[in-house]
C-alpha cells in the first residue's frame, strides 16, 4: 500500500507514469507498505501464465526474498527507480523515505534490491547514476543502504506513520525492539535471495 499523500502521475511517453507527493513528506515516513492485499505470484504461478499474463507480472512486479513475485493493488506498482532514490525498502515490509520530499517531487526506489533477473540500463539522469543497475549491485551496497536505513528511522517517532498500522505484526514488533533499544535491526540483507545448488531452489542468504 502507497503513502495517502501520494498520486498517479503520466511522466513522459518514454517513461510513462510516476507516483508523485501531493503534500510534504518528512524524512522516516513510511511511504509504503507490503500488505496483506498485495499479489503474491510464486513460481509455480508464474510457471502457469501464458506469454502475455507473464510479462504483465514481469513490468509490475517486484521479486522478494521467497522468489515470489508481489504485485501491488494500487499504483505502488508505477513508482520509478532512481539511483539517487527517495525512499528504499527496508527488512521491516516497509519502504522509509530517506530524506525530506517535497509536494509535487517524485517518488522513487531502488530497484536492485528487488533480486533483478536481468540487468538495466538506468537513464535517471541523477549526478551518481550507475547506468548498469543489477542483482549483483544488492552484494556491494547493502551496507551503505542499511546506513541510509538507520539514520532515517531516527526520524521514525517524529512523524504520522499512516501506514504503520498495516505492517506484519511479527515485523512491527522487531522494528519496535530495534527503534527502541537501537538493538538487532534487520537489515535489508534479509531481502536477499540465492540459488542453492539443489534444483535452482531460491533461497535466502
């Protein structure tokens, strides 16, 4: 589920649509949310889809540490990449803005911590733009977005959590540990996946 304070928005014919602020959002919000009404497509599902319904799953999905496929049920599935991203998803089933955005300002991920099959090429036109945005990027940069993590969550009690009602209860009460005693956070490396060498089972790191 997508911040409230958040719109579907056509960015360019070559893009096509964003999500966009309507209003400020601070620093430490949650800006979206997996939740219980999100489309879970596991393997075997997807194995099923004819051509078409597969690369529908595959434009609107996100791939999580299960090997499932989560498409979202409302216009969370639009949100853009960006190397110089504004919110990023973290081992709680929640994306966190990493700094202040602004009213009309775009909404934007980091797709490579999604287990991408196939790599990119990024066109965000941002100053740290990697151009090839990939699976392996997951491995180099976990520990630089845990860091980006944690400093936003300093800002987590300081702001109207509209979506945190809706994050898993097991999750919400690790995040409640950590933000209280600055203890066992989860880091994002929790999202990663691997193949075993046993039938190309995906698995956890």
């Amino acid at each position: 589920m997508i911040h409230p304070s958040t719109e579907l928005r056509f960015v360019s014919p070559e893009i096509g649509y964003g999500v966009f602020a309507k209003e400020f959002i601070p620093k430490g919000t949650i800006v979206y949310v997996k939740d219980s009404l999100e489309i879970e497509v596991t393997p075997k599902k997807y194995a099923k889809l004819d051509a078409y319904g597969k690369s529908v799953v595959d434009k609107y999905s996100y791939r999580d540490e299960r090997g499932y496929k989560i498409v979202s049920w409302d216009f969370a599935k639009y949100v853009n990449h960006s190397c110089n991203r504004n919110t990023i998803s973290t081992g709680y089933g929640f994306e966190i803005a990493l700094r202040d955005i602004q009213a009309d300002e775009e909404i934007t991920d980091e797709y490579a911590i999604f287990n991408l099959e196939n790599n990119f090429q990024c066109g965000c036109g941002s100053k740290n733009c990697r151009k090839n945005v990939g699976a392996s990027d997951f491995d180099v940069l976990f520990g630089k977005w845990d860091e980006e993590i944690k400093e936003a969550m300093k800002n987590y009690y300081d702001t109207d959590q509209a979506l945190e009602q809706y994050i898993e209860e097991g999750l919400f009460l690790k995040l409640k540990n950590y933000l209280e005693t600055g203890k066992n956070y989860k880091s994002v490396y929790s999202l990663r996946l691997k193949k075993s060498g046993k039938n190309g089972v995906l698995q956890h790191v």
